[in-house]
C-alpha cells in the first residue's frame, strides 16, 4: 500500500489551497477559454463601476497611513528575523524593485502613454498640449507612490506581527485571527493564494508575448508557439535555478544583475537619443502630477474608471505576494526604511522607466519616425509588436533589442522566483522554518505550467480579470491589515 510522507512543518490547508485553486481554474477556463474571459471581464466591470469610489479612496489611505506610520515612533522598529540574510541597501532595493514591477513596466512604459492620447479628454483634443500632458503625466501617477504604498502595507502588516511573534505564519490567516482553524481562516488564505497565482498568469499574459516579439525580431524568425515554447523553457530553468539556490545565492543576484543591466541600459538610451527632450518631458508631467496629485488619486475622470481602478486593484491583487517578499528581504531594516524605501526606490524607479521610455516613444511619433498612435488605434499590430518597433527605431535599436530582451526575461524570472519562494514559505506552518529547496522547486513549477497551458490554448485574459477580481475582497482585507498595524504599535508603545 502506497503511503505519502507528509513533513509536519507543511502547513497542509496551503497545499491543499494551492492545489485546488489551479485544478478548478484549469477545468474552467480550459473548458471554454474566450467564453470564460469574457464571463470574468463582465464581472470586473461591474466590480470597477459599482468599486470605483472606494478603490480611489482606499488606495490614498494607505499611502497617507503608511507616511505617517513611517514618522511615528513605531517608524524606528527594527525586523530582525532569525536565520534570513541581512541584505545591502542596493541588494535589498533591486530585489524589491524587480519583484514588484517586472517586464510589465518595461511594456507599459513605452506605450501606455498610446491609450490616453488616442482617446482625450472632452475638453481636449489630439493635437492640444493638454493632451500630451495626460499622456505624459497619468503613466507616472499609475507607477507611483500610490502603488507602492498598496505593496508595502501587508509589508509592514506582516513585519509588525512578526516582531510581536516571531512564529507568526505568513499568511493573512496568520496575523489577522487568533485562531488558525474554520472557515474565516480557508477564505483568507484561498484569497491570499489565489492572488499569488493568478498574479503569475497576469506575468506570463503580458510577459510571454513581448520575450517572442523581441526575439523574433532579433533573429527575424516568425512568432510562433514553439517560439513562445522556447521562451518559456528558458525563463523556467533561470528562474527554476534561482528559487532553488535561494535567496542569498538565487534571487539577490539575478535581481541585481538585472538592475545593473536596467541602469545602464536606459540611461544608454538617454544619452544617445534626445536627452533634453526626454529631461524636460519628464520634468514637466512630473510636477504637474505632484501639482494634481489629490485630485488624480479621488476625482473620477475618464481615465480613473478605465485605467486608474484596474491599476490599483491590480496592486491590491499582487500586494500579498510583493509585500510578504520584501518581509522575507527586510531583516535588519527598520519599519520605516521599509516604508520609505519601498515608495521612493520603486516610485522613482518606475518614474526613470516612464520618463525614458515613453518619451523616447513620443518623440518618434512627433518627427516622423514611427507613427504609434497609428499602429495602435487602427490596431495594425499589437502592443508588444508596438513596443518592439520602437527600441529598434531608436538609435543604435538592433543592438538594444538584445539587452532590452535579457532584461525583460530577467524581469519576468525575478517576479517568479519570489512568488515562489513566498508560497513556499507560506506552505510552512510557522515563518521560522525555511522550506526546502524542492519545495521551492515544486511551487516554481506549478506556477509556470498551469498558467502557460492556459495561455497557450487562448485563455490568458482570464488571469488578468480574475486577478483583479480577486482584489475586491483584498480592499477590505487592507483595512483589516491597517487595524492590525494600529494595534501592534499600540502593544509596543504598552511595553
């Protein structure tokens, strides 16, 4: 009679979770790919109509909350978690970069800028500076502080719980009851899972397709499925390697090589292409979008119902696996090199990527180069295809394609080997006990696999409007996460 091992450091519910979220999500979306997308698309509609006001307003919350938690006494706390790695400012900052934004931002920076100057607002139009000014400014705002601070809240949720016991699981479950049994604890793990997951289909969605393009163009090769195949054997054994080597040896340096690479490779582009162009560019929206920056956060606008609300309810939805990831990172820190870190090194982060990358995008437009707006309004090609013809437009462009596409699958490779370290840690009962490397392993694995199939077969949308429904339940969850830090810093200030 065949008799499984189980180790009874495994927290069994997490397994049992994991499993059964992507055998119920395979068998659906697989069943009907298109009719399942667009089944869940109608819900996240509804969802970003009837929740607009209070993902607005909850968003800023967290980011005045967390300020202000940062300048309190409770700021100067120190993380200090026994048996995890105390990591150098740069190594601490590249892996929190690399894990909370990854490809995506090399994507949207160079054409998210298309969607609001293609459809401007009432009172403006196409050719009014106004226009290229919302074009510039709302791409800033959206990979700014307010995501940032939606990231770092489970964060410091979970570094305050964990100061007060150490033992604490890293799960919802695990710092928000008492009891870690019933129905109440199932829910919040299933959506804490379910996040993770679906968070690494949203990766594979956008990343997937713009590593082909980039390599299709660079070998001039036809963009096919065994292509896309390829690709993904080859970010599953970099990030698959990373996991398993950990995160001293693994995943700090793949994450500061790619930030090294990040560096030198946008400010190649700065120095090479129009640089006071690109300065002044930036410069602008960027004061005007400190100037509006209450009135982008809580104003309903065109853009706030389309764009804003799938932004933040996107952050809502991975927040769980970044915030736990810079926890596992942050030994040593204080609450508040958490907080500020968090919200400068990755805002201004996304605000360099933006800055350079759109920029260089409209300034192509506007002499004649590459007529993007064209291509994407009358949908000639794709936006991957989209965001490849113009880093071959600029100068030196072939050559760029090649680090630019190292960079993207680097990206993609550090998103995945955290949230894969993050499910396993959560797979333990307690923080304390380290998972095995081939725990580690497996939970890499079955985070490609699933998801890729379902990609592959037509139903990568599905991942991305259920990930964003999954961050309805997570605004109230937040709230939860706000009240456990209050309590937590009114224990330490007792004591």
């Amino acid at each position: 009679m065949l008799k499984i091992k189980i180790n009874p450091q495994w927290n069994i519910s997490v397994l049992l979770i994991t499993f059964s979220f992507l055998i119920i999500l395979s068998s659906y979306v697989l069943s009907n790919p298109k009719g399942s997308a667009e089944f869940l698309k109608s819900i996240y509609d509804f969802f970003a109509v009837n929740f607009e006001t209070y993902f607005l307003i909850i968003g800023f919350i967290v980011l005045i909350f967390l300020l202000a938690v940062s300048f309190l006494p409770i700021g100067s706390k120190k993380l200090i978690l026994e048996g995890k790695d105390t990591f150098s400012y740069f190594s601490w900052g590249s892996m929190l970069f690399a894990t909370g934004l990854g490809a995506a931002l090399l994507y949207w920076s160079t054409v998210e800028w298309l969607v609001y100057f293609t459809d401007p607002m009432k009172e403006t139009s196409i050719q009014d500076p106004k226009n290229f000014l919302n074009a510039r400014t709302y791409p800033l705002f959206h990979w700014g502080f307010t995501g940032w601070a939606i990231y770092c809240l489970p964060a410091v949720a979970f570094a305050l719980a964990l100061i007060n016991k150490p033992n604490s699981p890293l799960t919802f479950s695990g710092i928000l009851l008492q009891k870690q049994s019933g129905i109440l604890r199932i829910i919040l793990d299933l959506i804490f899972i379910g996040a993770i997951l679906t968070g690494a289909g949203v990766g594979l969605t956008l990343s997937f397709p713009l590593i082909s393009a980039i390599i299709s163009e660079i070998f001039s090769i036809n963009k096919n499925i065994y292509l896309d195949f390829s690709a993904l054997i080859l970010c599953l054994f970099i990030f698959g390697t990373s996991v398993y080597l950990g995160i001293q040896k693994g995943i700090k340096r793949l994450s500061n090589l790619n930030i090294i690479l990040v560096i030198f490779f946008l400010i190649f582009i700065l120095v090479t292409g129009p640089t006071f162009y690109i300065i002044e560019n930036t410069f602008e929206p960027l004061g005007y979008m400190f100037k509006s920056f209450f009135n982008l956060s809580l104003e309903t606008s065109k853009y706030s119902i389309t764009w804003t609300v799938f932004y933040w309810a996107w952050y809502f939805a991975l927040a769980p696996a970044v915030g736990t990831f810079i926890v596992n990172v942050s030994s040593g820190k204080t609450i508040r090199e958490i907080i500020l870190g968090s919200l400068l090194i990755g805002s201004f982060g996304g605000f360099f990527h933006v800055g350079v990358l759109s920029n260089s995008s409209i300034y192509l437009f506007e002499n004649g180069i590459l007529n993007s707006p064209e291509l994407y309004k009358e949908n000639i090609i794709g936006l991957e295809s989209i965001v490849v013809q113009t880093v071959s437009s600029l100068n030196y462009g072939y050559f760029l394609l090649i680090p630019f596409g190292i960079i993207s699958i680097i990206f993609l490779c550090t998103t995945y080997d955290s949230s894969s370290y993050i499910l396993a840690t959560s797979a333990m009962k307690n923080f304390k006990n380290e998972p095995s490397r081939n725990l580690r392993l497996f939970f890499a694995f079955m985070l490609v696999i699933q998801p890729a199939l379902i990609m592959f077969l037509g139903g990568g949308d599905s991942f991305m409007w259920l990930l964003v429904i999954f961050s309805v339940p997570l605004i109230f969850i937040n709230l939860l996460l706000i009240i456990s830090i209050v309590k937590n810093a009114i224990k330490f200030r007792k004591s």
